[in-house]
C-alpha cells in the first residue's frame, strides 16, 4: 500500500465556517434554524455563499443533534407511525408526548 499525499482541505467551507466563526456558533444557528435559514444567515454573515450542504455534512461528521419541532412534517409523521424515527439520526424527538399519545390511543 502506497502512502496517500496530505490533502490541502484549508480552502473548504467548512474549514473556513470553523475558522471564522467557530464551530459552537455554527451549531447554535443550525440547531435554532435549521439547515435552510442558518446557511442563508450565515452567508449573510460570512459575507459569500454558504450552501445548505455544507451544514447537512457538519451535522453528520460531527454528529449534531437537535430538537425536532413538533408542528413539522417530520414530528407528525413519526407521531403518526407513518415514519421510522431512526431516519432523522440528527433530530431529537419529544419521546414522552408520543409515549402519552399511544398510551392515549389504547385506552
């Protein structure tokens, strides 16, 4: 096996979202936002494009979880049964209010 050459990964945005604002400020704007609306404030801040993506690939590498808002689709899906929680890794889910709905359901 040959020895890989050392990628230069410096000019990414993700190294430059890290480097300028910090990773707990881009944490806090994609957990009170979303991947959506925090990409379009953080190109506002950052003062040059950043795509959506960018924070879908920073909340999988570093593993970021946030709490699901309970009057989205998502919420109502798994609420329903409809949808297996375990697709949405990086949301947390109210667990007691959909434990009380199906307690609810069976009486």
């Amino acid at each position: 096996m040959g020895i890989r050459k050392k990628r230069d990964t410096s000019y990414s945005m993700t190294q430059r979202l890290l480097k300028k604002l910090g990773e707990g400020r881009v944490v806090e704007y994609w957990t009170k936002y979303g991947m959506y609306k925090s990409a379009e404030l953080l190109s506002i801040e950052m003062q040059e494009y950043v795509s959506p993506y960018v924070l879908r690939y920073m909340s999988n590498k570093y593993d970021w979880k946030r709490n699901c808002n309970p009057k989205s689709a998502i919420y109502v899906g798994v609420k329903r049964g409809t949808v297996p929680s375990s697709y949405y890794k990086h949301l947390i889910f109210p667990t007691e209010e959909i434990k009380n709905e199906h307690n609810n359901i069976s009486r």
